[in-house]
C-alpha cells in the first residue's frame, strides 16, 4: 500500500509510544534504493537469520536467492497468501512462463502469467518447486514479496532494532513458559496464516485486527468507522489519502484518529488510521466485521515483533520503550 499524506503525532501510554514519524503517511510499499548485486548471500545458520534492509518505506527487506543466483530483495509480507517476484527478475533468471492466474492485491485482482521457481532460500530456510506469479516492478517497487505460501508454519521475527529478521520454527513450548517481563503475548485465532486477534478493541468498538507487514499505513474498514460514530457521533474524517497496492489500481482512504486501540494487552493511544473498504478484508473475511489491518507504522515502534504461526501468537519487545519511559 501507498500513502501520501503530511505526519501526525501520536502520544505515549505506557509502554507504547509514538514520535513524528509513526503516523507519517509515506511510502507504504519497499522502494529498494540500490539494484541487487551477483554477490554471495551472508552464510546460513541454525536459525534463518537474515541481515536486513531497511528502505524508504522502513520495511525490512531481506536477501534471497532463486534457483542458486542472487541474491534479490525481497518484502515479507504476511498479509499476502502467494509469494510474487518481479518482472525484471523473472526474465533475469530467463524463467518460463506458466499458467495464467488471477491475483488478489488490496484494491484490485490482476491477471497474471506464473513461473515455477525450482529452489527459493533466505538464511536456512529453503522451498522447492514454488509457483509464483510474475507483477510488474513498477507495482512491486521490490524484487518480490514473500507470502504466506511460504513463511506460513514458521515463526517471523521482526529486529527492527538490529535491522534483521529471522524465519524459525515456531515455539510451541513458549505457550507454556514465564513471559519475560520485557514482552508483551497477544493470542492469535485463524487458519492456513490468517491469523487475528479478536481481543482487540478502538474506542470501546470491538474490533478484529491482523497484521499485514506489506502494508505500511493501518487500515480500518468503514463497518469499524461506522460502529465508531454509533458510539460517539463527533468522530469526523481528517482529510483524504490515496491507497494503491501491489496489483496496482488506486482507491482514497478517509484517515481518521482513533483515541484508544487496545490489542489484548497493548495499548495504543490517539491514533490516526486510514479508513477504507479494501480487497483485503473481504479476503480475510473481514468485510461485514468491525476491522482493522495493523501496518508497519505500528509494528516499528517496538525494537522487535514475532508472529509465530505454529503457536499462533504475537510478541512484542517493549524493552526499548520501557527504557524510554523511565529517562
């Protein structure tokens, strides 16, 4: 998703805090500022870490190579069901075109051709004979995007202090085990990686949120702004914002403040979001519900974020911000 629109401050509550650039409506997709280069990747380990990128956008980019040649920099993207790679990079590696598909961005479904990759890998982890389709890189902005497809199982570490990320197994005995006094679990519901939290709430709305780290503006759909106004009648819309995503195609988001979102535990306070029906929620089945999509303005804010998909939980590190609120 893309966004353009001027920053807007957010205040703290608690371990949550917000500076000028949290609310910033920039760019919301990867603008990789350097092609990728023929040389090695950095050597895998146990682990699957990655050292990251950070772009314009702030998204943590990662290496990876397809079919043994790279690397190429890829967006992971756990709102998204299929992987894509670009154009460029598909006719780079000479791949052959396959089937047609149809694929389903946040504002519109494209057409497009498939190629079967015969080998993908970032750190440790690795997928054979993966078929993805092709998007053109104007859209993309990025060599690809990793989807659920293949992070789906795992568990997504976001380092945002450290600017790395990590794909390992997940950690089922954690559900189990003494919180570590610097995090914050939030239990997550849903099935083949669409995962969300249902204890969350905007104002005293309640409301389903789920995490879409392509996305780098949060979104709520127009039923969550409906039930808003039903509960109080002075909310109003701020000013306008084009959203586009990565199939292309434009749709405006109206961009509203929120007082008070609460994701179980976590607390978020005065807020502005983008509030706009797209693809994605219907996707989701999230159409007819009180909605919101949390983008990466939110997540950066702590120095880490997981999302296991095996135990079905988000952690946040709330040292950083702990140590904020205590200078």
């Amino acid at each position: 998703m893309r966004a353009l629109l001027p920053p807007q401050w957010c205040s703290r509550r608690r371990f949550i805090g917000y500076g000028a650039a949290a609310m910033s409506f920039s760019s919301a997709f990867a603008q990789p500022q350097t092609p990728p280069q023929n040389s090695k990747p950095p050597p895998p380990d146990d682990t699957g870490q990655v050292a990251a990128q950070t772009d314009a956008a702030q998204h943590l980019t990662i290496d990876v190579m397809i079919n043994g040649k790279g690397p190429f920099r890829f967006v992971v993207d756990t709102g998204a069901d299929r992987s894509v790679i670009a154009d460029s990079v598909a006719m780079a590696l000479g791949l052959l075109q396959g089937q047609q598909v149809m694929v389903a961005g946040i504002v519109r479904t494209l057409s497009a051709q498939t190629v079967r990759l015969n080998n993908i890998s970032f750190g440790s982890v690795s997928r054979d004979n993966l078929v993805v389709p092709i998007l053109p890189r104007y859209f993309l902005a990025a060599d690809g995007y990793l989807g659920l497809d293949v992070i789906d199982g795992q568990r997504v570490t976001l380092d945002f202090k450290n600017r790395s990320l990590q794909i390992t197994e997940p950690r089922y005995a954690r559900m189990f085990g003494v919180m570590p006094p610097n995090e914050a679990k939030v239990n997550l519901s849903g099935r083949q990686g669409h995962l969300r939290a249902v204890n969350c709430s905007a104002d005293g709305v309640r409301t389903t949120a789920f995490i879409d780290t392509g996305a780098e503006v949060s979104v709520g759909n127009t039923r969550l702004y409906e039930a808003l106004v039903d509960r109080d009648p002075d909310y109003i819309k701020v000013g306008v914002v084009p959203l586009t995503g990565v199939t292309g195609g434009v749709i405006n988001g109206s961009v509203t403040m929120i007082k008070k979102v609460t994701l179980h535990g976590v607390v978020f306070e005065n807020c502005y979001i983008a509030i706009a029906d797209m693809q994605i929620f219907r996707i989701w089945d999230l159409a007819d519900v009180p909605a919101m999509l949390i983008g990466m303005n939110f997540l950066r804010q702590f120095s880490r974020v997981s999302i296991d998909y095996g135990s079905k939980e988000i952690r946040f590190d709330l040292a950083r911000l702990v140590l904020a609120e205590r200078t």
